[in-house]
C-alpha cells in the first residue's frame, strides 16, 4: 500500500477544486469561474486497493493584495511543505505567462516527486499541446506530464496511476471511508458563497464572506436542518447587488444553496440568509480567523 499528502497547487482559475472533487467523488470544494474562489486548505481523500492518496486543494498561488490574499498564498505554500507528492496544475486554454513563471518561481526548492497535469484539454485541439508541454518542460524537470479534463475525466486514470507510483510505501493515514476534514458547517457557508459567485460579477465575488451564525441539526422529532447564515461585503453600496430588486437575488442565491445543501445533508433544510456590510473584512485578522481564511492547522 502506498500513502500520502498530495497537493494540487497552481493559478487561480486553472481547475485545482474540480479536479479535488473528481478524485474524492463529491463536492468537497466549490468551483467558479471566478479566481481565488477557494481561500483555505481543503484535505479530500481518495483510497483504492493500491494507494490512499490525501489530497491538499490550495487556493491559487497570485501576487497578495489584502491579508486576505496572503493568507490564502501561505495556504498553498504550507501545502507545499507537507506533500509526499506535488501537482501543478495548469490551464491548456491559458498562454503561459507571467503567473506561470510566479509558480515555478515558488516550485523550484520542491523536492519530493512534482507532476505537470495539463488540464482544460477538452478545450483545445492536440496540437496545441505538444508546445505547451516543451515550454514547461524546459524550465523544470517533472515526474510525469499528463494532459487532462477535470470536466469530463479525460486523463484523470492516467495522473491517478502516476500519482499513486510516486508516493511513499505507507499505511493509510485516514480510515477508508473518511472522505473531507470540512464540516457540515463550513461546506453550508462555502455553498452558500457559491451561488453569490455564480451570480455576481466585477469586484463583489471578491469581497463577499459567508458565516454561518447557527446551525441547528435536524432531530428525530424535526427533521428539518435549520441554518442561519450571513453573507458579508465589505461596502454599503454593494448590498443592493446582493439583494436584488424587490430580493430577487437573495432569493434566488437561497434558493438554489438550499438546493445544494439538501442534497448534502439528506434533508430538507430551512435556510435564512442575512446581507451585513463588514468594511475592511478583507484586511481584519480576526475576522478571517472566524472564517477559516487562509492554511488552518499544519498536518502533523
Ligand atoms: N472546460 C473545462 N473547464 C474546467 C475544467 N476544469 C475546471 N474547469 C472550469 O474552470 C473554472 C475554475 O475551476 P476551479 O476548479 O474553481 O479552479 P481552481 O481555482 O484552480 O480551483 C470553473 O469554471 C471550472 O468549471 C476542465 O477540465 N475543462
Ligand atoms: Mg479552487
């Protein structure tokens, strides 16, 4: 048996959260074409017959404006430290750039195994691929490349072969069946700020938190789970947006992550959503300690 963290590092947007899911089976992570989308370390874990592969989805590795975003930088970088094995995952559909040189930049000291996952390939057309793969690698020596689709699990078979091959000898770290270290609570928050992203454009997606004020588990005697939660800005002229005219879009985000969070849990589920103006929440450590922004505990 073989064993390990694996983390999944890259540019915002390239498709690390899509691809976390895929692996573990579930929606452990939210997704959106919106970058930065993910801002704490989420461990998923996938276990076969071979191998028990632990999975550290990071937010995207990007220059840090608010405190906000170095934390979610340090995230990824903690990640870095504790893998077994390392993937970068890149966006086919993506001229290589600057940002890509960032993140080499920072996978230079690596030293355990690194493989490239070209992802997005249900996009482009072959040809395009075969200089992309010479670009990367000319400037670093890699494992394994293997072009991919996190959409539609093209090549996801071949990346789990090379992945399991360079991991260490070891017992499982995780009982079979344990699947996420999210709870209940943080995936609700997290859903929730996943129908404001998918909704909202410019700026807000950036500036929106969601925290859950209370969460009342459904009861042999009602079964109904009952989550109150508030989705923050962090201006007074945002929270019309979120509201809607008349709260057509407060609506519609409730009623769609109640949708989501049904699933999730089971059940039916009653859901009460409040818009609050937060200035500055971006840039308040302790705020973003509340919400769970940034690496969370290092693994041991
Ligand atoms: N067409 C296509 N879209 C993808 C693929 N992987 C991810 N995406 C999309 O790319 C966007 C960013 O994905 P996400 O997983 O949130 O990226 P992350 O920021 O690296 O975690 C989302 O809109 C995804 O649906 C893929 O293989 N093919
Ligand atoms: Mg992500």
């Amino acid at each position: 048996m073989r064993a390990g963290h694996v983390a999944l590092v890259g540019r915002p947007n390239a498709g690390k959260s899509t691809l976390l899911n895929h692996f573990v089976g579930q929606k452990v992570a939210i997704v959106s074409d919106k970058p930065q989308t993910t801002r704490h370390r989420i461990v998923g874990v996938r276990t076969t017959a071979a191998a028990q592969m632990v999975f550290l989805d990071t937010p995207g590795i990007h220059k840090p404006v608010h405190r906000m975003n170095q934390r979610m930088v340090d995230a990824a970088y903690g990640a870095l430290r504790d893998a077994d094995v390392v993937v970068w995952v890149v966006d086919a559909t993506a001229r290589p750039g600057a940002g890509d040189a960032f993140v080499l930049q920072r996978l230079r000291s690596v030293e355990v195994p690194l493989l490239l996952a070209i992802n997005k390939i249900d996009l482009v057309r072959k040809p395009r691929l075969l200089p992309l793969i010479d670009h990367f690698s000319a400037a670093k020596t890699f494992h394994a490349v293997v072009p991919i689709s996190a959409r539609t699990a093209d090549g996801l078979p071949a990346l789990e072969s090379e992945i399991a091959a360079a991991l260490p000898e070891g017992a499982p770290l995780f009982p079979e069946e344990y699947v996420t270290d999210q709870t209940e609570r943080s995936l609700a928050s997290e859903m929730i700020r996943e129908k404001v992203l998918m909704h909202t454009r410019d700026e807000l997606p950036y500036s929106v938190a969601v925290t859950i004020d209370q969460f009342e588990e459904a009861s042999e005697g009602n079964q109904t789970t009952r989550i109150f939660a508030s989705i923050l800005v962090d201006a007074d002229s945002q929270k019309p947006i979120v509201i809607g005219r008349g709260g057509e879009m407060i609506k519609r985000i409730g009623m769609e992550a109640r949708r989501d969070l049904e699933t999730m849990l089971g059940g039916p589920v009653f859901l009460d959503l409040h818009v609050k103006v937060r200035e500055d929440w971006r840039d308040n450590e302790r705020l973003l300690d509340e919400l769970g922004v940034g690496s969370g505990p290092r693994l041991a």
